[in-house]
C-alpha cells in the first residue's frame, strides 16, 4: 500500500468499466488519481454512480486531439501512467473501424508522445488485450511470444498498438530510462459493468426488463476473469516496472492455467443460478459480424517473473459479480459494494 500512497497517477479511460474500478481503487490505496476519458456511454455507468470525490481530477477529453492531451499531461505531472482507454468492442469496431483504429492506435501515440515530451514518469503500462495474437481458433492458450494479428478492427487495431509501443520504447522512452510496457489482459467481468454487446450487461438488462438475453456465440470459450484480479496484476506489474525490477516488456493477465475452458452460454447459466434465477437464453437468429469461437491465453510469464497469480477462481469470479448485481438490483448502495469487494479482495493472499 506504501507505495501508491501520494502517487501523482495519470489513469486514462478512467470512466469506463475496468477504469472505474481501477480510479476507486487507487484512489483507496492513497494514489492522487488524474483522469482523462470521453465521458460515458448514456445510462447507467459505474463512473456517475462512485462519482468522483474520490480523484484529483476527471477531465473529458478525446486522446485524438493532440494538442489536449499534451495539455492534460502537462498538467497532471504524473508519476504512474496506467493507459487503459480505448474503443474496446468487436462489433463496433466492424461498424466504425477509423474511429477504433483512431482510438486505439493514435490515441496511445499522442499519449506516448506528450508523456516523453512534458513528462518524466517512473513507469508507463500501456493496457491493450488479449485478442492480440493472431487466432488460428485453436483453442490453445497464445503466450506473449506468439505472432500478433488480428481479423476484426478491433483486434487489429490492438496489435498495432502494441508494435507502436514497442517503437516508442526503443526509440525514446529506453533512452530516457523510463519503463514502458504493454499488458495484455482476459475477458474481464464483475459488477458495475453495463457496457453495450457485452454478455453480462446484457444479462442484467434482460433481468431488469424481464426478457430473455440474446447470447451470441454461446458455444464460443473465453478466457473469463475478474475484474480485481485483471487490475490486480496491472497495477502489481506498473508498481514493479517503477520500482526498477528486469520484466518482459509485455505481460498476460488472465485465468490459472488449469481453469478449465467456459462457453459463453455456460457462463450465462451460471450467473442465472448465481443471482438465483432460472435461465433463459435466447440465441439471435445472425449472431452478427465474425467473432472468433475459442480464445485462451497463458498467464504464465506474469507468475515466474511478476510473481502474480489470481486470486479468485471461477466460481469465486461469478459469484462476486453476481452478489455485486444482486445487491445492485436490490437497491443497494452501489459504491459500498464496490468498495466492500475492493476490501474483501484485498484481504486475499495472493
């Protein structure tokens, strides 16, 4: 805890599902946590409902206007950069690959660009995903040496920000002496998610309107986490990078390797059961555009050489998210919630 307390932290997509998480949770750990996003989706956003007493600063801002973002980065001096924002959905990124490739790949470039220029941080950690590697629908578990790809804009558009960022690295930020990596994390669920075409959001708008969910693709596997573990080993590899520790310049996060392979529609039945509901599951007629059907990737690397592990399994990751969204539903104060699965969480040995 030491560490983060008083940290100037620069945390982008800061009002998104996973930033939301990550803001509250710095900011518990003593962190003076700037942010910079677009503001949320309209509805209900884990962002507006923690509010933001909790940071130094939110600034609503396009990380595609350079000039902004330098401005911002400037202005925030910061110690701990944690890139998290980004247009992270498959199927919209089919729908508007310029504003993806824009975002994903631009936007990290001005980020790089004004923190070499205006800044001198400790540590820089670059979040992309696990969709990174070129999928082959094998199945098999993809380690960080395997070839980057991508067939949808979105997964492209990851790996091209990864090969940005190595530039970058190489061409600056090495020569400066600040670390800079990438870290690659899993299908990531938990409570406070209500993000568009994402299974579990759409489960819980289906419960909240008393219909049945559309699953797509309920045969497909991912390589499901939650997100306190996700955040965990981000926030456990950037404290480890400024700190000065020899890592590899990316990293997976992502389930133990003897996690056995869940199905989307697997996953749907067992939140069901875990909220205490009968499922009912309806399948679209077109499951849309090409998604791949099996995705896994080996978090090994971050345990030999991060030391980090999951601390929940698959059981325990379904069932804080569905007591989040049950305490939700129920009228309970959201933000307690959150921050009583942060505590709860944080009482786990690693």
């Amino acid at each position: 805890m030491s560490f983060w307390a008083g940290k100037r932290v620069l945390l982008t997509g800061h009002t998104g599902f996973k930033g939301a998480w990550a803001g509250r949770w710095l900011a518990r750990r003593g962190a003076e946590v700037t942010g910079i996003a677009l503001p949320p989706e309209p509805g209900p956003a884990l962002y507006d409902i923690l509010g933001q007493d909790h940071l130094a600063a939110s600034h609503m801002a396009d990380l595609r206007d350079a000039g902004r973002t330098a401005e911002l980065v400037r202005a925030a001096r910061p110690e701990i950069v944690l890139h998290l924002a980004a247009q992270p959905l498959v199927r919209l990124s089919y729908a508007d690959p310029v504003l993806t490739f824009g975002s994903n790949v631009m936007g990290t470039v001005h980020l790089l660009d004004a923190l070499r220029r205006e800044a001198r941080p400790e540590a820089v950690l670059v979040v992309t995903s696990d969709k990174v590697y070129e999928n082959d629908n094998s199945g098999r578990a993809f380690a960080e040496t395997d070839r980057l790809g991508g067939h949808d804009p979105y997964s492209a558009s990851k790996a091209a920000t990864e090969i940005a960022v190595a530039s970058f690295r190489r061409a600056f930020f090495a020569e400066a002496g600040i670390p800079l990596a990438t870290a690659r994390g899993g299908n990531v669920i938990g409570g406070g998610d209500f993000s568009a075409d994402r299974l579990v959001p759409d489960i819980v708008r289906a419960l909240m309107a008393d219909t049945p969910p559309e699953i797509r693709n309920p045969g497909a596997t991912r390589p499901w986490q939650h997100v306190l573990d996700c955040l965990d080993g981000y926030l456990t590899f950037v404290q480890a990078l400024a700190e000065g520790r020899a890592l590899p310049e990316a990293l997976n996060f992502g389930p133990a390797p003897d996690t056995p392979a869940v199905t989307v529609a697997d996953l749907a039945e067992g939140l069901y059961a875990a909220l205490g509901r009968k499922p009912t599951l309806a399948t679209p007629a077109e499951s849309g555009p090409h998604e791949m059907a099996h995705l896994a990737i080996d978090a090994g690397l971050a345990a030999r050489t991060l030391g980090w592990r999951p601390r929940l399994s698959g059981a325990e990751t379904l069932d804080l998210t569905a007591r989040w969204y049950a305490g939700f539903l129920a009228g309970e104060d959201a933000a307690r919630l959150t921050d009583q699965q942060i505590d709860q969480y944080q009482d786990r040995t690693p």
